[in-house]
C-alpha cells in the first residue's frame, strides 16, 4: 500500500479499531503521519501492528508529534498516538514508585506526584506537552540531569507492542531488579524504531524543601566553564548550566557567558549552598529564591531555541565541553557537569553557512570523543542533513543486527534513525 | 555434574590456544581446574576443561576467532565471587578469566572518568582515586576481590545503592570482543549514546553478550560527611516500617540496612560489636552529604525511627564507631556459619511497603518447614537476603530448605517484587524465570541475546530458559557471605 494513501490508510484502520479512533493529522503532526490512530490500550496498539506488518505499512509512536516531525524527512503512514492511554495505572508514593500509560505528559505526572512531595525528576523543555512515551522513545533530558540522571536511570519498567503485535514487559515496579535482560535500556532512546510503548514505570524522587538559582555573567566561555568547575567541585548541585549570550538574554538575563546553578535542599543546606556560591562566582552574582527561583529554572528548563535553524545537542567528557562551545556562531544552553549542551547555529543570511558550521561543531565533538545529534533544522537545512551520527562499525553492525530483529517488517519508524535504522 | 557434555576439547585446538596465548595463560591441569569449578554458588561444581587467562582484548579476540571457527561455548570469569552461579561451564568447555586484565588505564578527575580493563577489582578503582576526593559508587560487599567485569556482568549492587544507584547507572562506555572474536566499542566517555544503549543491553547480560575487557566509569565526588546511626527495635516489624517512614519523609539515605534477632545474636556471639541482644531488629542508617543540614536530617530520622517504635537510637560520634556498625554488618554472614553447619542465602525484592509484609510471610515459612531462617539485607531498596539455617547431613531438612527458599521468592512475587535484586538469575534461579516472565517476554530477551551472540556460545545455559537448561536444586542455595 502507498504509505501516502490518507483515504485509504483510514478506511483500513478504521475497519481495525473503527472510525472513532482515526483521525487526520493537525499541526506539526502532518510532518510526522499521514494518519493518526488513536488506541484505547495496548491490545488495539498490536492490532494496529499486526495489519501495518501484514500490509507493509510505516508506522512510528507520536506523543505532541515534535521529535517525530522534526526527525521524519517523510511522514509515516500512521502515527499511533497514545493520547487515550494516558492513565496512571498505579501510584505508591511510600515506595517512591509509579507505573503509567505513555500518553500521559510528564507535567500530568508530576501533578499528581507533587501531592505527596514526590517527582519524576526528569526536565525537558515543555513538560505539558512531553508524553511519557516521548520521555523515553527519545530520552529527553534538561537540567536536572546532573543531579537526578536521565530517564535511564529512572525508568525501572516498561511494556512495549512489538513485532507481530507481542505484548512483552522488562523489568518490574521495585527499585532494584536483575531478574532478566534490561529491555527497558534498549527502549530508551530507540525513537519508537523497535515497538510501540504502552506502559512505563519510574522512580520517583523527593522534591527539594527549597530551591534557589544563583547567576554570575563572565566575559568568555572559557572563564565561566572554569567558573562552574569550580563550583562543580566544590558543591552537591541540583543543575549547573553555562548559557551563551543570547541564550542568557532569552532566559532574561544581562547577557555574557552566564554561568548558572540549582541550589536545593533543606534550609539550611540552601543557606549554606547559596554562601558558598556566592563566594566562589562573579562578583555581582545573583541568587534567586522562592516563585521566582521556580520561574527562571522554568525558562531555563523551557528554552529550547525554537526559532533557530539548526538546533543540536552534544555530549562529550564534561571537560571537553568549552572547547566545543568556543565557536562565535553558537549559541547553547550547557549542563556543565555532564558534558552535555543544546547548541543553535542560526541561518543568518545562508544556510550554507549554517550547516558548515554545524560541521566543524560535529568535528570537534568527534574529536573530544563524543556525539552530537540533531534536534530540530528548518526545512532549507533539511537537504543532505544527517539528524544522527554514525556510530563506530562493530556497534553498528549490532544495532542493525537489533533492528532486524525487533522489526523484521521495517515498519516502526524506518530510514531515519541512526545510519538510516 | 559433567559440564561439558561428552565431548573433550580436541588436542589440536588445545594446542592452537596454548600457541594463541603462551603457555603461561593456559590452565588444563584437572586439579587446578578445581579451582574454577564453582563461584560464590557452590550448591553446583562443574570444572571447565581448560582455563585461559588472556592479557589483552586482542589476545580475547584470538581465541574467541578460534572458539567461534571451531563452535565451542565458552563461560568468562572474573574473580568467582558471583552468587548464582553464573561463571559456572554449563556446556562450555572453555573458561576464560579476565583476571590479568588489571590496568587503570587512564582517569580524569576532570571529567569524573575511569578508564579500566575488566579485569581490574572494584575497591581497587575506589583506592586509586580517593586522594583526590572521589570513589567509584557501586559497592558490592565482595568489592575487595570481585572484578569490575563480573560487576558489569551482573548489574551488580551493594549497601550504598539506594542513593548511588548500580553498576548500570556509572558504566558509559565499553570494549567488548563479541562470541564471534570482533571487538566492539559500545559507548564513550560522552553522557549520550549515539545509536541504541548497547552498553544498557550488556550491563547485566550476565556474560552473555561475550567478554567485556574495558570499560569507561564515572567516579562520584566523596560526599562532605556521612551520620551513621543504629536504630533499636523490640519488633521486627516496627523495624520495617520504619524503613518507610524514612523514605515516605523524603528523605535517601545512602543505606539502611536491616539485621534481625537471630542474626544479632549471632553477631554478638561472634564479635561483641555491642549491639542490643534482647532487641527483635536493628537499623543501620546512614546519611551523607554536606555538612550542612546533614544533623537536620540526622534528627529528623531519629524522630521517625522512635516514631515508629525504635526503643534507642545511638549515633556513631566518630570513624571507629562506624566502622564497627558496618564490620557488624559485613560480618553477619561469617557469624551465622556458627549457628548451623549449613546456611542458605536467597536474594529478593519486594517493593518497600512490603516488607513487614514479607517478614511476616518469611516467619511463617520458617514455622511450617520447622526451620531458622535469619534477615540481614537492604532494607532501604526492599532487597531482601533471608538465611536459612540448615544442616546437610539431614535430608529432610535439606529438603526443607529448598522449598523455604523457593517460596520466599514465590512470595515476593506475589507481593509484586522481583527473583533477584542484585545476585543474577545465572543457573541458580533460572527455573524461576517464567514466574516473573511470560513466554512472550523470555522470547523476546532470547532475541536480545542473540544479536550478540547468535550461535548461543557466550555462557549458554545461563539466565533464559531452555530444554536442558533448568537445574534441578535438590539442596540448598550458598552459604557464602553477600
């Protein structure tokens, strides 16, 4: 079947799992799916899958559509939205531990969860449109990364619709499990390219007593990375980021390289954290507290340079990192401690100049030992474009060996993952 | 059992291993293979037919070039400590031991970053980086021998896990030669993976994606200052709830870690660390991290602790005294070899909330089987490691014990919990796996494996079931410290 048939592509799935749960794609999702099914559990996601294979027909999970249109050259033919499996099956706030369905956005989550003083600490910008399924299909991440983790570390069990429509569960709902291989690790990150997620489950965290973010702008990447090592060094932080000029503009700041950093604990561990880094940055360093420390970490968490023409993120051994953001054309909001950085490059008056950038960028992480990845590029960008790096021959080698396997119809989210995966 | 089949290793191969490796990497001797013919699981003993011991991953890649040509299974092995039996040859002729592969090879404190062949032990990284101030998290009890290979293997865990997490969440980055001989980077020294997580995939294969021979670590920042406190208790079961009052008030200790009556008793007959004889259980507890706030914090587990029914609660006011709490507990194990001529250990998970629930249930077993069975383990993670005293030369209370042990794990299952939380599934549980796994799930993990390793050589027989691959226990599990 033509993957483009919108007409007929509804007419199929709407016999499957009727009409009620087809609908056309809206927004940004016409970039991501020439039709969207909406399935009301986790048996109608492997019927779904079971007719796609059966029929040769693509098809790619879909939370608010924004990595899946960005990564997608062409639409898949259905986007399987998990909008109506958005339910939270159980939540023990005593066990720090809560099992979910993966249309459920992380701001819902953390709604219920704050009752209790409890989050899934995992901070990507926009929680309120970033399903749980996208948490994990993509592994986003934000600030809170250098004290919490990412969703690696949080996610303790998933179920997923595989091939053949099998329903399949790794790991469990306790906090410490080896029983089994770790599914959940090969879920995280797979960009919906070996099955379709249908329930999750993560540790949760306490949050913080109270929080302050402290500010201090320098004249040069380089001053202000050695700033957050510093600080790094000497202090437990909740997040440490360096902000390029512009980025410290958008996040309301004077501007320069802003070196910035989550202060969070009890009152007195706040009081004390906030003299001791008040003492090691900038003079003219500014600390933040209550709503408003709450506010600038949002802003932080959220900025995300929407509008840029190119935005990537970066990762390399944390002291590698001012190296790589040493180029006047980036821009970059960077998690200091972890070596990694959202990074924009604008079109400026040529977008060929963009994407050489982006080239040199790519070399000198390579060079550093690490990997950049593509977020978002506005559509000149697109032509010639590779979204991901490729990675070294033998660990390839596996990973096609694992696509293979775990999609041996080449219809979860084909041609647009790593080498084309 | 004979764990090779019936076929011996063919001379000639014998020969083209020893000219691979030189003579000196090369065991074949029988009484020396006694040696390898268990790990920390030593209910089973199979001894390899030859033992090499390579010195690089080109020297690994040799001979699994060799293996694969040839179709030999192979088990690897680092320093045996393992509690499931999963450096056991269960139809794997040839062992192959990372021991030698013991170089640091670089760190950057930088970067918080270790660089270390697999072979290297796990307080050995912690050692070489604590003047500067950092340790490598993962503290399994057996850390001053086990390997950080046999660490990967496994996903191993310790005592301070609640808070620092396993072996899975400081592994970045791996060199793995695979069954077929070729050797794969997985990771790097980046926080991001390019690609899919393989190093997540092997991190707990249990061996079974080939042998590991280096690995990229994050160190952990020393933390300012540790409160360690013993919390007393005249029920048992005020001790397990304490344990979610601490957690319920969002507070993470490091560690809690939890000692029942049988086993202080031991303790105190053992090594008169002083603790409270008449008490039903005790509390380990410590908390670390700045300095300020952390006596806050130090009271406020105190008031929880007495809240839920603690008789006393003693804080160590110095070094000496912590370190006589936890040589308490790391030495409740060699205690209660004095209690019986026969212990057995099993390791579980129930989620926290569970655990009085699950003590109760493990007391009740112990009454219908008419056995002791003691508790020591960690608390904080609901990772439970009853002891189930017994003696050998009775086979009916052999028989006995090998139906506590197997229904303690039932229950946890049925409290929601898991088979293991840190020992593996190796050969030991492996009859266990469908009481957690569907059909559907051991299948689809069966695929996993075998993206690794296809014709099933990398210690087979081990973690997934197979015709063939279940162990009949007819006695009890180990009686080695955990």
């Amino acid at each position: 079947m033509n993957d483009h048939d919108a007409p007929q592509l509804v007419r199929t799935f709407a016999a499957l799992i009727g009409e009620s749960r087809i609908r056309a794609p809206q927004g940004r999702e016409t970039r991501a799916a020439s039709i969207i099914a909406e399935p009301h559990d986790a048996r109608e996601v492997a019927e779904i899958i079971r007719k796609c294979e059966a029929d040769a027909i693509t098809l790619a999970p879909i939370g608010a559509g924004r990595t899946l249109a960005a990564m997608r050259p062409a639409p898949v033919a259905v986007g399987v939205s998990l909008a109506h499996m958005a339910a939270i099956i159980a939540y023990e706030p005593d066990d720090m531990t809560v099992i979910a369905e993966p249309g459920l956005t992380l701001a819902a989550l953390n709604r219920q969860t704050a009752q209790h003083g409890q989050h899934l600490p995992a901070d990507p910008p926009h929680p309120e449109l970033a399903t749980l399924g996208a948490l994990v299909g993509a592994a986003h991440a934000g600030p809170m990364r250098h004290a919490e983790g990412t969703v690696r570390d949080l996610l303790i069990g998933v179920r997923f619709a595989g091939h053949g429509g099998r329903l399949v569960h790794g790991g469990g709902r306790v906090v410490k499990n080896v029983a089994g291989y770790d599914l959940m690790k090969v879920m995280t990150g797979s960009f919906g390219t070996l099955g379709v997620i249908t329930e999750t489950t993560f540790k949760v965290r306490p949050m913080a007593e109270q929080y302050a973010i402290a500010f201090a702008a320098y004249g040069d990447v380089a001053s202000a990375s050695a700033a957050a090592a510093q600080l790094h060094h000497a202090a437990a932080l909740a997040h440490l980021e360096v902000a390029s000029p512009a980025a410290s503009h958008a996040l309301g700041l004077r501007g320069g390289f802003t070196v910035i950093a989550g202060l969070a604990g009890s009152a007195a561990e706040v009081a004390e954290l906030s003299a001791r880094t008040r003492a090691m940055l900038a003079a003219g360093a500014e600390i933040m507290t209550g709503a408003e420390a709450i506010a600038a970490r949002e802003r932080l968490r959220d900025c995300d340079f929407a509008d840029a023409a190119i935005v990537a993120l970066i990762a390399v051994p944390p002291a590698e990192l001012a190296r790589c953001l040493e180029p006047a054309e980036v821009e970059f909001v960077a998690h200091a401690g972890c070596g990694v950085a959202r990074i924009s490059l604008s079109s400026g008056a040529n977008p060929a100049e963009a994407c050489a950038a982006l080239a040199r960028i790519r070399m000198a992480v390579h060079a550093a030992g690490g990997n950049l990845r593509v977020l978002h590029a506005a559509s000149e960008m697109r032509p010639g474009l590779e979204f991901f790096d490729q990675p070294p021959r033998a660990a390839f080698a596996l990973m096609q060996t694992l696509k293979r396997t775990f999609d041996p119809h080449g219809v979860f989210n084909p041609r647009c993952f790593v080498g084309g995966l | 059992m004979s764990s090779n089949g019936n076929s011996r290793l063919d001379p000639h191969l014998i020969a083209e291993l020893r000219a691979a490796l030189g003579d000196d990497a090369v065991v074949a001797r029988a009484a020396e293979l006694k040696v390898y013919e268990c790990d920390g699981w030593t209910i089973e003993k199979a001894a390899p037919e030859i033992l090499l011991r390579p010195r690089t991953a080109a020297e690994v890649s040799a001979v699994l070039k060799i293996l694969h040509r040839e179709g030999v299974a192979f088990v690897p092995r680092g320093a045996g400590t393992g509690l499931s039996g999963g450096c056991l040859p269960i139809g794997a002729p040839v062992m192959i031991c990372t021991s030698r592969m013991n170089r640091i090879l670089a760190v950057d404190y930088a970067s918080r970053r270790v660089e270390v062949e697999s072979g290297v032990v796990n307080l050995h990284v912690s050692n070489a980086v604590a003047a500067r101030g950092f340790f490598y998290a993962p503290d399994p009890s057996s850390q001053a021998a086990c390997t950080i290979g046999g660490n990967i293997a496994e996903n191993s865990g310790g005592p301070h896990t609640l808070k620092y997490g396993v072996t899975t969440n400081h592994v970045l980055g791996l060199e793995i030669v695979l069954p077929d001989g070729k050797i794969a980077e997985l990771g790097s020294a980046a926080e991001e993976r390019c690609g899919y997580d393989l190093v997540g995939a092997v991190v707990g294969a249990e061996g079974t994606a080939g042998i590991v021979t280096r690995a990229t670590l994050k160190l952990t920042r020393e933390p300012e200052a540790r409160r360690t406190m013993l919390a007393v208790f005249s029920d048992v079961d005020d001790a397990t709830r304490a344990v979610s009052a601490i957690i319920a008030a969002g507070i993470i200790p490091c560690a809690i870690e939890l000692m029942d009556q049988l086993i202080i008793r031991a303790v105190e007959a053992a090594f008169h660390a002083g603790l409270p004889t008449d008490a039903g259980a005790v509390l380990i507890i410590e908390l670390d991290g700045a300095i300020a706030g952390l006596d806050d914090h130090a009271q406020r587990v105190g008031e929880l602790v007495r809240g839920a029914g603690a008789r006393e609660v003693r804080l160590a006011h110095d070094d000496a005294e912590r370190a006589i709490l936890w040589k308490a507990r790391k030495r409740a194990f060699g205690a209660v070899g004095r209690l019986a001529p026969n212990y057995a250990t099993q390791d579980g998970v129930v989620p926290r909330t569970r655990l009085p629930d699950i003590l109760r249930a493990i007391g009740a077993i112990a009454l219908r089987h008419n056995l002791r069975i003691g508790n020591v383990f960690h608390a904080g993670d609901g990772n439970i490691h009853p002891i189930v005293l017994y003696d050998e030369r009775d086979a009916d209370q052999t028989r006995r014990a090998v139906a506590a042990g197997r229904e303690i794990l039932q229950a946890c299952v049925a409290m929601g919990g898991s088979l293991t939380g840190e020992h593996g599934i190796g050969a030991e549980k492996i009859a266990e796996m469908p009481l957690i796994f569907s059909p559907e799930d051991l299948t689809v993990m069966s695929e996993l494996r075998r993206v690794f390793d296809p014709d099933g050589r990398a210690n087979p027989n081990k973690v997934i079931p197979t015709p063939g691959s279940c162990v009949e226990v007819s006695t009890p599990r180990r009686q080695v410290p955990i």
